[in-house]
C-alpha cells in the first residue's frame, strides 16, 4: 500500500529556471513540464520541453 509521507515536493526533484521574458526566476517539478513536436519540411521532429512563466505567459524551454 502506498502511504503519502509529505505533500511538499523533495528538493532533489525541484529544478529552478529563469524566464528570459520577463526576468523572474521560476521553481518548478516534472509533472509541470509541457512539451511539444516540431517538426521541419523534411519530415523530421524535435520535442520541446517547457513550463509556462505564469506572470508573462511566456514558454521557458527546460532539459531532460
């Protein structure tokens, strides 16, 4: 049985960013991460991973 010991996330998975938009620095875990697939005139694709900075909107590329 699964048994939830803390709601707070650990600090080993909280990663931080800065917006380059706007200039704040953001605090964020895995499961906040968006992506999405672009792909070129040949067909190929690249995955873009990304949080949304939530005072400017803007999309802030985040790694693996």
């Amino acid at each position: 049985m699964v048994k939830v010991i803390s709601t707070v996330p650990c600090m080993s998975v909280v990663k931080q960013v800065v917006c380059k938009n706007c200039g704040v620095t953001l605090q964020y875990v895995p499961k906040d991460i968006e992506s999405e697939r672009h792909y070129d005139y040949l067909g190929d694709s690249d995955e873009f991973r990304f949080i949304k900075c939530p005072p400017c909107g803007h999309k802030v590329g985040v790694g693996r």
